[in-house]
C-alpha cells in the first residue's frame, strides 16, 4: 500500500510541471456510520486532474481518513485511486478506474480493490462551472475457503459526487452512495451463507485547487 501511495505522490509531482495539469487539496466531512465507522466521518487527501488531448482526461488520488470502527474503538484507513474519462461529446463523458483502501485496526488488517465504471456530465450553478459523477462500485475479493482469512464485505453499489467551483481556487461539492455489502461469516461454511446489509453514506466536500484549478472556465 504504501509503495502505491508513493507512486501516485511522485506521478502527481511530475504531472504539475504540466501547465494544463489542476492539482487539489481535497477535505471530506460527513457520515459513513452504515459501513462500521464511527462519527464523525473525516478525510483528506490530494488529487491530480490530467487533460490529455480534447478527449480523454487522467485522474489520481490519495486520501487518508482518521475513522474508527465500531467494532474495535479505533482504525485508520487510507485509499489510492486513478480514473480515466473519455468525452465523446465536450459535456457529457465515461468513466473507468480503480481504487484501493486499506484499513488499519488493532484487531485486524484488511485491503480491498474497487474497479467502477460511470459517467460525468458538466454542468453549471448560477455561472459557476461543475461536474456531476456517477459510477457504479463492482464487488471483488474472497468469500469462502481456508485461504480467505478475513472475507471481503463485497462492498458494490452507486456513488454519485455533485461539485461546483465556486471562487477561483475553491470547488464545493457533495457525495452521496447507497452501498450493498455482507458481514463476516464462515469462510469454511458456504453452506451457511451471509447476511447482506443495505445502507448509505453523505459528506461534504471543500477542495483547493493549485495549478491549472484557479479558472473560473468549464474543466
């Protein structure tokens, strides 16, 4: 995890000598209490957007968060993320990436990959340039035998983010989801099965922009 971290960091270093390159500053307040964690919900991180050509725009991220879980009174996590999007026309794109969360307890350790695919659409509020996301998060990792050790909560589900840049260098936005996932079971006893939970989580979200993100123009 922490080798992935530092490549992202040492891409993003090298992606802002690019003039067109927007790199952020990226804080997150909100709830995140269906999934196991304790309130507050609380992260931050940085992410790097990347135009290539009229078409295509990279994007990576590195987060880190401070939540506890329930079950144990403690935790830290920390995620590491990159997405492509391809515009086929100028407002409307897809989306397809990946990313991936590690989760720090003293209970246990857990990493998850998360592959998702979407859409993102500009959009404007009041003059003030947007985007809006969509993208659907497809469930991975073990269920059952005596190498799945700790089972994957076969976390999937939809996330939407809404953010608009309002000041110069200052985008706000919102991110909402509705998340499927299962609790630990037996990895020895499929027979037994799991049970599936429902749920969804809110938080708001405040970036600073740096190079290339102070425009009040359509990114």
């Amino acid at each position: 995890m922490i080798k992935r971290i530092a490549i992202l960091i040492l891409l993003a270093a090298v992606a802002a000598h690019a003039s067109d390159t927007r790199v952020l500053v990226d804080t997150e307040w909100g709830t995140a209490s269906g999934l196991g964690y304790k309130l507050p919900h609380l992260a931050a991180g940085t992410t790097v957007e990347q135009p290539l050509g009229n078409h295509w725009e990279a994007q990576g991220e590195v987060s880190v968060s401070p939540d506890r879980k329930y079950i144990t009174n403690d935790g830290k996590s920390a995620q590491a993320g990159a997405t492509v999007l391809f515009w086929p026309i100028q407002r409307i794109g897809l989306t397809g990436g990946a990313s991936y969360t590690r989760l720090w307890t003293s209970q246990f350790q857990k990493g998850e990959l998360f592959p998702s695919a979407g859409i993102v659409v500009r959009d404007t509020l009041d003059g003030s340039p947007g985007r809006f996301y969509v993208r659907y998060l497809f469930p991975t990792g073990c269920q059952w035998g005596a190498d799945c050790v700790i089972q994957s909560s076969r976390l999937s589900g939809v996330e939407g983010f809404q953010e608009f840049q309002v000041w110069p260098h200052w985008r706000i936005g919102f991110r909402g989801a509705w998340w499927r996932f299962a609790e630990q079971g037996n990895p020895l006893d499929r027979a037994a099965g799991r049970t599936w939970h429902n749920t969804g989580t809110a938080a708001m979200v405040i970036r600073y922009g740096f190079r290339g993100a102070n425009s009040e123009a359509s990114y």
